[in-house]
C-alpha cells in the first residue's frame, strides 16, 4: 500500500505541475522516505508527523542528502532531490501536517555546471556501439529463447529511439508521444512533428540522415506487430501498446551499463543542444528545433525554416552509423 503522506502529497502536486514532475517528486521523495525507515529507523507517515513533527527537521534532511553525496550522486542528481524536499516541506506546512518547513533552510546543491553541454565525441560513439548488436537481457532460460527471436527486432527500435533522442531532441514524453503518422522520411530530408511540446506548443524538427534510417529500418520492423493504436514506438512482449517513459529509462540505463556512459533522456537532449551549438547553429534556431519557451526564443531573433534545415543536415555526419 502506498505510503499516505506520498498519497496527499501527489494530490497536492497534480494541481499544478505536469504528469511528469509530478513523477519526478514522488520518486524522490518515496526514495526519501525509504531512506528514513531504513537508516533512521523512522517510518514517516501523516499520523506519525502530526504527532511528532519535530522528527522530520533540517538535520534529518541534511543527512539524507550527504548520504547520496557519499554514495556518488551526480551534482546534478542531489540538487534534484533537494528541490523536492522542498516541495514536500511546503506541502507538509500548507496542508498543516507539520507547523514548521523542515526544508525551508537546507543549503542549496550546486548543479554540475558540465552537464549541460551533454555527451562528447568520443561518449557519443562508445554509446552508439552498444546498439550495434542485439543484447541477452535475461538469465532465464525460456525468457532467453523468447528473447533470441525478439532481440533484434528490439534493438531496431531502441537504437530508433536513442538517435532520436540524440539528434533530433525530443523530451522522453515527446518522444513516446509520437506516432506513425507524426513521421516523414524522404531520400534527402525528413521531419518529425511533435503535437504536444512543453506548453502545449507543437513544432517540427527536421532529422539528420542517420534518425531517418534508424526510424525506416524500424517501421519496417513495426508492420510484424499488429499495434492498438498509431504509436510510433511500441512494446514487442505483450500487447504492442504505446511504449512507457519508463520503458525509455530501463532501455538507456541497460546502455549506461554496456557502454560505460552515464545517459539519460535529458543528457540525449542536452548533447543534441550541444552538437547544434558546436556545429555553429543560431541560438534562437536551436531554441525553436528544442521548443524552448517563446521568451528563451525571442532573446535570439528570428529563425527560418530554411536555417533549421541546414542545422539539422550539418549532424548528418556526426553519427557513427
């Protein structure tokens, strides 16, 4: 049964953040609370607090999160948790569970400021060799025979999925959000629309050559399986339905490990930020292929169709495929 402080506080947050952080906060703050039953021997709950508030407090929280310093989180990672914590005080005090915010005084983590210009050269090839061959992820062996059939028809669509991430930028939502219907692949030129970008915005992001073959090769192999719906990436066990976020997560976390690159859906779209910014692409073209706010795009000037185009064909040889 799902704790019943994690239940009041996912109502508190669907009234104002999207499905996603909404995702996000839980996962950190069940993480949190997992933490605390098990190193503090405290089982935070609603009744607990309201009876001994004192028991969550600053010190508890700045032990929390020493202790994913000390276990090698990313900077990036413990800023994450911090703001959530946060969020979860603010909760606690505006519900009146507790009278004080036990996190309105926690220091502030610095995010690693490398982050944000994603994955290199020489990361972006030894991630790229990985979906070069199909993977055995199971050690059973019934599951295996299945999987020999499947495995590479998977690693089509996953390798699909992460040079879509990687150069063409979509966030994970996007990503699974897309359909069939969404993609065009000429011989020289192809495009994705994306219907429901941050805000609500849809825009179109042209894609370099090596996405057009990747999604190609993997619609050939989506026609096998009789699908619910027009999703353009779909499960192969059961169902064929819409892939799942968590789905995406699984798959790149599989090829953190084989490629010993640390990746994840927003270090794919920062590293295409990246590439179009090392390759010379406007800031504002490379706002409008991101669908960055109108406000983040407006401080850069105009950007045409025709430049997004050319920014686009420039990572056409960027790619080890």
């Amino acid at each position: 049964m799902e704790n019943d402080l994690l239940e009041h506080f996912e109502h508190y947050l669907n009234d104002n953040n999207s499905p996603t952080s909404v995702k996000g906060y839980l996962s950190d703050i069940r993480a949190f609370i997992g933490w605390a039953k098990g190193h503090k021997g405290i089982e935070l709950n609603r009744s607990l607090l309201k009876g001994q508030p004192h028991l969550l407090n600053k010190a508890v929280i700045d032990a929390y999160l020493k202790h994913l310093h000390a276990e090698k989180y990313a900077l990036n990672t413990i800023a994450r948790h911090g703001a959530a914590m946060r969020v979860f005080g603010t909760f606690l005090l505006s519900s009146g569970i507790v009278p004080v915010n036990p996190a309105e005084k926690i220091k502030n983590v610095k995010p690693d400021p490398s982050d944000p210009r994603g994955l290199d050269d020489d990361q972006r090839a030894k991630l790229e060799y990985v979906f070069r061959t199909p993977w055995e992820r199971t050690a059973n062996k019934t599951s295996r025979r299945r999987e020999k059939t499947l495995a590479p028809k998977m690693l089509i669509r996953d390798r699909a999925m992460m040079l879509t991430m990687m150069y063409a930028g979509p966030r994970v939502s996007e990503l699974i959000g897309l359909d069939v219907s969404d993609v065009t692949i000429k011989e020289r030129s192809g495009n994705i629309i994306i219907r429901d970008g941050k805000g609500g915005k849809p825009r179109v992001v042209d894609i370099p050559r090596q996405v057009r073959e990747a999604i190609a090769d993997w619609l050939d192999v989506r026609r096998e399986f009789p699908a619910a719906d027009d999703a353009l990436f779909i499960g192969l066990k059961r169902g064929h339905s819409r892939i799942t976020q968590r789905t995406v997560q699984l798959m790149l976390e599989e090829a953190s490990k084989r490629s010993g690159v640390e990746v994840t859906p927003h270090i794919l779209r920062h590293t295409y930020a990246y590439m179009l910014m090392k390759n010379g692409t406007h800031p504002k073209t490379a706002a409008a292929l991101m669908g960055h706010s109108l406000e983040m795009a407006l401080r850069y000037g105009s950007s045409k169709e025709e430049d997004k185009r050319k920014a686009v064909d420039g990572l056409d040889d960027l790619s080890t495929f």
